[in-house]
C-alpha cells in the first residue's frame, strides 16, 4: 500500500513540475500566466490591479496583450493602387465619344482606323490630354467578328504586308502612342505575324497592349522579349451589355487592382458601360485606386529615348 501512495505522490509532483515549466514558457511567450514565478520579472507578465508587484514597478507596467505579435508592424507607406481604364473601338460614333471625354478621369481612347470620326475625335482627345491608341484589326478565329472595311492583319500574310498596314494605321490616328489587338484571337497566337507588328511598333517607339481576346495569346510575351513598353488586359467590363454583369466586373476589376497592386480594364463605347462606369468611378476613389493613364502601368517604363522616338514620328 505504502508503494502505491509513494508512486502516486511521485505521479503528483511530476504533473505539478511540468504544469510550471509549460506555465513559466507560455508567459515568456506573452501569455498570462497561470501561476506567479519567482524568477520571472514583473516586466514580462501582465499585472492586475490588484497584484500586489504593481506599486513596486517603476515606471507602472503596461499591461501585455494576450498574443505578442509574431512581425512587427511596419510604418512604411502602403503602396499606392492604381488603376487603368481603355475604351475600344472609338471612331464610330462622335457624341458618345464626347460623352466619354467629360469624364474627369483619365480613360484612354484606342480608335479604330478607317471610321467615319476616327480622325475628328483623336484631336478632341488630345486637347484634353488623353493617352490615344491604334486599335489594331487583327484576325479572328470566329471570322464573323472579322468586320468589312478595316485592314485586317491575317495569319500567313507577307511579312511586308503585315508591316504596311501596321504603319498605315499608325499614321492613320494622330497622336497615338501605342496600340492593342481589335479581336485577334488567332492573329496573337501567330509568332511570326506577331513579331513583323511589334517591330513596326518598336520602330515608331509605341508601347502595346495586349487585349487577351485568347488564353492562347503571345502577344505580351513576345512584346516583353522584344522590350517594348507593355501590359496586359485583366478584365473586360463589357462582354455581356448588360448593366449587372457590367458592374460585376467592375467589381472584379476593383479586387484584381487591391489583390495586385494594379489593374488594367477595357471597355467599349455601349451606353450600358458608360452609365456604369460613371457609377463606380467615385467607388474605385473610395476603394483605395487612383484611376491612371495606362502609360503608367507599362513594363518597362517608358524611357526618354522612347519619347524621342514617338516626337520623330508625330514629325
């Protein structure tokens, strides 16, 4: 008998070592501790009012916070969330355009060749100090998207032809300083097409943008390999016209841009995208994104020898 009241006192005692060794570890840590340890100092357990060690501190401890933070937090300033938006197809229709140049933000027009107002409302944007763009007509697979009138860029297409019509359009609208695809999903999966047009594009010192109207695209891949100032699409607010899927996407746009830092969007010049790009302009002000030229948000930046580039062709 006396053997089991020795052996459950030593069971007793050994609980008892090992509760205060997990007690004194747990308030090194920062948390509140079960017990008050004669070698700990008052300085690393949080004191009561009525803890008989409070008087004795001097200055009065600061009572901890029951989880020490693992990282410190940092002052440095959070970065700013930018973002950009594209209007496709200008060129079509001139009192919508001037709707579209009365909003205060910096929208950036990418005008079709070839149309009736093409010409007319690139001088309008440009008195207002918008970033102009060549939309260019790139082949698609489905060709009833392939519209009469506009010089195409097709798959297998002489590379001097490719490389005509690439300049035409950039003559074409005035004050451009760079171009993305009009459709295209066949044209920007094509490397050798693609490479004649960011050659012509990298001769007038023009940035690209690359609509992704194909998961397969190439054409930001080869633009980045070429170093030509670039970037891609992230969302398109109007594939459906329709005002509540319209602002979904805005909403997509608005959490691409805070998850990534930045965000391109395109849109197009449809009634439904303009009332409710208005709509959520002041929202994407309130969420933290400060709206851009899309020049901003080019990889690699544009340099000054780019700059003299883009002077020497508008000469």
């Amino acid at each position: 008998m006396n053997r089991i009241w020795i052996l459950m006192a030593s069971i007793v005692l050994c609980l008892v070592g090992l509760i205060l060794l997990v007690d004194d570890f747990q308030a090194k840590r920062g948390y509140p501790p079960l017990f008050k340890s004669a070698d700990s100092p008052v300085s690393e357990r949080p004191l009561t009012k009525n803890h008989p060690d409070q008087k004795k501190a001097t200055p009065p401890a600061k009572s901890l916070p029951t989880r020490v933070p693992r990282t410190p937090v940092s002052d440095a300033p959070v970065a700013k969330v930018r973002g950009a938006i594209i209007l496709d197809d200008i060129g079509l229709d001139l009192s919508v355009a001037k709707e579209l140049l009365e909003i205060e933000v910096p929208l950036c027009f990418s005008i079709l060749p070839a149309r009736q107002y093409s010409t007319q409302i690139a001088e309008l944007a440009h008195r207002q100090g918008k970033v102009i763009m060549a939309h260019i007509p790139m082949e698609a697979r489905n060709p009833e998207k392939m519209h009469s009138g506009l010089p195409w860029l097709l798959v297998g297409m002489n590379p001097s032809k490719i490389e005509k019509i690439t300049l035409s359009i950039l003559k074409q609208i005035k004050y451009a300083q760079g171009a993305n695809n009009h459709t295209g999903s066949r044209f920007t999966t094509y490397k050798p097409g693609l490479e004649i047009f960011l050659s012509s594009l990298k001769r007038q010192g023009m940035f690209f943008i690359d609509s992704r109207t194909t998961v397969n695209t190439k054409a930001y891949e080869m633009a980045q390999s070429m170093g030509i100032p670039s970037a891609e699409r992230n969302v398109f607010f109007d594939d459906r016209d329709d005002v509540t899927e319209i602002a979904t996407q805005c909403d997509r746009f608005i959490n691409y841009a805070l998850r990534e830092g930045q965000a391109i969007g395109i849109g197009h010049p449809k009634k439904n995208t303009i009332t409710v790009l208005k709509k959520y302009i002041p929202i994407f002000k309130q969420k933290g994104i400060t709206l851009v030229p899309v020049t901003d948000l080019l990889t690699p930046s544009i340099t000054p020898e780019y700059l003299a580039l883009k002077q020497a062709h508008h000469n």
